[in-house]
C-alpha cells in the first residue's frame, strides 16, 4: 500500500527541525522511517507533514566524555554495532544494536527512532532505563533534559512536547557494573514476547541493581520486588532464579494472538532472572 498524500521537508538544521514540527499540529519527525513508514502505508495513522532529520549531522554524533558516551539520536544501529567508543564503554548497546531485525533495517533504524516510537516490544528503551540514561531534548523553548525512566509515558507515547526532538541519549558510565540482555523472540521474527535488562553492581554480593522489563506494559518496567529480594544477596544461579519469580508482581499484560498475558509475564520474569545472571557472569541454570 502505498503512503496518503503528505507534505514532506527536509531542515538544514536541528532549529528549523524543531520550528517546523511546531508549526503543523500533525506533523512528525522522519529519521530511518523503518517503524513509521509502515505505520502510514496501513493507514493505522496519519500525518499532515513528515519532518525529515535523517541528514541532520547535530544528530549523528557519537560522543565519548571519560566513561560515559553521548549517542546522538540519529545514530543508525548499524554504527551503534561498529562504534569502538560504545564496545569500550557500553557493549551492551552494540550487542543489541547488532542483533536487531536485519542488516537492511541496522543500516536505515536510527536509536532516537526506535526510543521514541515507543512500542512496548522495542528494543532500547528498556536497556536505556536499566542503563540510567539521560534524554537530550531540544524544542521551540531551548534544550531541557529527562531521565529515561520519565521518559516514556504509555505505548507509543512519550514526554516529547509539540515541536521537541530527542537529540541525545548520555549513557553514564558503569562504573565496573555488569550488564545483561536478554528476549524471546516471537519465533523467528524480530519482536519479542518478553526483554529484560539488568545492571548489576555487586562485590560479593549485590551492591545495586536495576532490573527493567519490555513487552509487558505500555512503558518499560522496574522489577523492583526481584531488586529488593537480590540486594545484599550473593548472586548466585539459585538466588536470582528465586529471586526472578518476583518480577512479574502486580503485572498484567494483555493478551494477544502470540501469548496470553499469564505466559509473557512468566516469559519476563524468566529473561529477568537470564538477564541478571549475564550481567553478574554466572552460568544458566536448569529450568
């Protein structure tokens, strides 16, 4: 099917961008397209004028500052699996980055896009709010910023005002916390049935831990009854298996033609506990 008649722009900066969203109240912003283009074509939206920013170079920028690195919103998933400043400091988001749908898509998909579509099933913004990341916002009012866990306010919803931009993500740095990721995916295609990301921060025993979810609401969520069950506790295969039971508390996901809501809860709490145990570097266990 092919798109409804649209006007379409393309700024030379990131101002004009942002006057241009302001100015038309249907209006929305076009980097890679890969999720958006499709959402047209079946006419499950619309929109009066396609904003194009894929070209924008304040976007496209990977920026390390000691540990911690700035990824432009622009950034394809392509150069998020090749960057050298990210696998040094953040190789979690390479590794993602490397795995997500196919090559054809990592070298259109953009990190800001996949953010900002907000679909429950994406694959960044629950590895951005385990990760503590902070949102780089640009508008008609100047620059503000957010943390990831405020960013996301309902599927395909977020904090972004009319006329704003996500410009960068700023990944801080872990400062010697490991990270795990993990997803089951919806037999072989791209989107998933349950993710989990975790950074865990331990020294014999759990020290701190964060724990987010994808797939089971309409934003990321925190397991924070599988946190407070591991904290101060030996992550050991066995306490983390008990401990990850927890992380469907108080969960009610709905219900579709791939799962029931009763089995992506238990698949999340599964990939929950297999996410903690990569990111404190203990071995799978049976079950």
């Amino acid at each position: 099917m092919l798109l409804a008649a649209t006007d379409y722009v393309r700024p030379d900066s990131l101002q004009e961008a942002c006057e241009l969203l302001a100015s038309t109240a249907n209006s929305r912003p076009l980097a890679g397209g890969q999720s958006l283009l499709n959402v047209l074509k079946h006419r499950a939206a619309s929109v009066d004028l396609l904003v194009d920013i894929s070209r924008l170079e304040e976007l496209r920028s990977i920026d390390a500052g000691g540990d911690a690195v700035t990824v432009g919103a622009g950034v394809t998933y392509a150069e998020l699996e090749h960057s050298d400043a990210l696998r040094a400091s953040h190789p979690v988001v390479s590794e993602v980055a490397s795995v997500t749908v196919d090559r054809q898509v990592r070298n259109r998909g953009t990190f800001g896009g996949n953010i900002c579509f907000a679909d429950p099933a994406s694959n960044f913004p629950p590895l951005v709010v385990a990760l503590g990341a902070t949102m780089n916002i640009t508008g008609p009012g100047g620059e503000r910023t957010l943390p990831a866990e405020e960013f996301f306010s309902g599927a395909h919803r977020t904090a972004l005002e009319p006329g704003e931009l996500l410009r960068s993500v700023t990944l801080p740095a872990l400062g010697g916390a490991g990270t795990g990721y993990r997803s089951l995916p919806i037999a072989r295609e791209s989107w998933a049935l349950a993710r989990a990301a975790a950074v865990v921060r331990s020294n014999g025993t759990i020290e701190d831990i964060r724990v987010v979810l994808g797939c089971v609401a309409g934003t990321p969520v925190r397991a924070t009854a599988m946190e407070d069950k591991l904290r101060g506790e030996k992550p050991s295969p066995d306490a983390i298996k008990s401990a990850a039971a927890a992380a469907g508390e108080g969960l009610q996901p709905p219900s579709d033609s791939h799962a029931s809501g009763g089995y992506r809860r238990d698949m999340a709490c599964v990939m929950a506990g297999r996410a903690v145990l990569s990111a404190t570097g203990g071995s799978q266990p049976d079950g």
